[in-house]
C-alpha cells in the first residue's frame, strides 16, 4: 500500500502553504496542532480516493488540507468542551495558550480550510462547497448531541450510533468524496466512495472507544479519559444495557462523580469486562467494517484498486493505538 507515499506528499504540501503570518498569537496555535504528530487519515483518505479514480493526487492536496484544517478546528473547540489536557500525548491548545485562544485559533482554521477550496474552479468548486458546508453543519449536530449526552443517562447505542456517524463518520466520507469529486468520479461512484467511509468512519470510532480504556498506554491521549470525563460510548451504553438493577445503579453511581480516581477507572473498567463488552464491541467493529468493504464491490474500479480499499478497511480494524 502507498499510504506513506500520500502522507509524505500532504505533509510537504502542508509545510508549503503554513507559511508565517501575523499576528502570531492567532496562528501558532494553528501551526501547533497542525503539526503535532497524527495518523493524518482524513487527508490521506482525499489523497488515496483521487489516486484510485485516476487523478493526480497533486489537484487534490488543497482539498486534503482543507479536511485535515478543518478536522483539526473541531478538535481544539472538542478539547475545550471537553476540558481534555491532552491530544496526541501534548498539551492541548488552550491549555497552552488560553481558552480565548482556542476559540480564536479555531475559528482561523474553519475560514482557511473554506478558503483552501477557492483552489477549485465551477462546478468542482460548487459540489465541493457544498459537501463541505452539509459536513460541517453534521459535525456541529454530532458535537451538540455528544454534549447533551454528558448531562442525560437516558441515552441508548442507537442514539449513540447516529452521534458518532455526525461527529465521526461523516467527515471520513466527506474526505473520500473530495478525492471522488476531484477525480471526476461517477455519482454512482462517488456515493459508494462516500458510504464505504461513513461506515468505515463508525468502525474507527467504535475502535477509539475500545482503545480508551483498553488500548496500549502510548494511544496519544489521556488514558481512559472517556470514563474520567463520564462520556457515553458505546462501552457505557452496553453495559448499562445489559447489567443487573444493582449493576446499573452502581455504574451511573460511578458516572456521576466528576473527581478524578483510579479506583473509579478500575470499578467501571470492571463491569465492562464483566458483562464482556470489549468482546461486543470487537464485534460491532467487525460488522461496521464489513458493511464499509460490501460498498467497495460496487465501484468501477480495478479489482487491484479495490484491494488496496479492503487492505486499508481491515488495518484501521486491526490497529492497536
């Protein structure tokens, strides 16, 4: 697979266009986390569905920059909601600055990833734009319902489901169709592209989850930092679902304490495994990344082509960090 092939071309031509500009308290909070240290898939993603429709991936980089600009706007504001110290191992952007600074920089960073499609000309421009702005607007509603979430245990998985496919997934199918648009892909296409990345983007989701609280102590962030920020994943939701009245009763006992303790991790971490959620939640990883490749076997594309789409499906599934 050519996967570093596409990171090296985006992360040179991210180096081109970040170029210094004042004032610097606006915008070295947007080249800190620019360059902080990622996985960069949201990006690649662009870069990869443009190569496999048979475009130069060179026309696709301003629209994988405005993906990843773009990504990286809705986590410093994330960061700031969720009060997290952490992202990708270092301090978060208004913990290092200032909470207006993160709004601030945040805001720089939508308006220059809008401003990286004016790269594009007519109809390409337009389909774009508008994927972008729906995207946008679907990542805001997934980021309100997250926070509504935090406030209420009268969530279940499928509302959680719909959350995450918001917040998550849409950005990862928008990121494939901007590949697909680029290349002059067919409709037909372009909508296979997009739905194989929406479920793909529900299975990486799911998988963060599991890495949370079960994934190696080098995942980037604070571990498990969904259960001390009493956040509803899919981990929670399960158990609570399937737990006992006295189980129940303890589990959202746990989740209402907001004071940070070991034993607490230890507690909730417990009753996950007792009720062998991570077994489940393997298993909806599994599901969603197979609804992701059925998608594959609709695209006119090389078979060659498709196998470097099932190969990318099942490493994301496989990943460990």
């Amino acid at each position: 697979m050519e996967l570093n092939k596409y990171k090296t071309e985006f992360l040179n031509h991210l180096k081109k266009r970040l170029l210094k500009k004042e004032p610097e308290n606006l915008y070295n909070p947007i080249y800190y986390i620019l360059n902080l240290e990622g996985k960069r898939i949201r990006p690649i993603l662009t870069l990869m569905s443009c190569d496999l429709f048979g475009e130069e991936i060179t026309n696709a980089l301003d629209a994988a920059l405005a993906v990843e600009m773009f990504h990286n706007f809705s986590l410093i504001h994330d960061d700031i909601m969720d009060g997290a110290p952490l992202r990708r191992g270092k301090t978060t952007v208004h913990e290092k600055w200032s909470l207006n600074t993160g709004i601030l920089s945040g805001d720089a960073l939508l308006v220059w990833a809008k401003q990286l499609l004016e790269s594009y000309d007519g109809e390409q421009y337009r389909s774009l734009n508008m994927l972008f702005t729906k995207t946008a607007l679907e990542v805001c509603e997934g980021q309100q319902y997250d926070f509504d979430f935090e406030t209420t245990f009268d969530v279940n998985v499928e509302q959680y489901i719909k959350m995450i496919t918001l917040k998550t997934a849409v950005l990862v199918a928008a990121s494939l169709k901007f590949g697909a648009i680029i290349a002059s892909a067919s409709q037909s296409d372009s909508e296979h592209i997009y739905n194989y990345g929406l479920n793909l983007g529900i299975a990486f989701q799911l998988q963060d989850d599991y890495l949370d609280v079960f994934g190696d102590a080098d995942f980037g962030k604070q571990k498990a930092g969904d259960i001390i920020e009493n956040k509803k994943t899919f981990l929670f939701l399960k158990t609570l679902e399937l737990a006992n009245e006295k189980d129940r009763e303890n589990l959202i006992e746990l989740y209402k304490n907001k004071t940070f303790s070991e034993d607490k991790i230890n507690d909730v971490t417990q009753l996950f495994k007792g009720y062998k959620i991570p077994q489940l939640i393997e298993e909806e990883i599994r599901k969603y990344t197979s609804k992701a490749i059925l998608h594959i076997d609709s695209l006119s594309i090389e078979n060659n082509k498709k196998e470097v789409l099932n190969a990318f499906a099942k490493q994301l599934m496989d990943r460990k960090i």
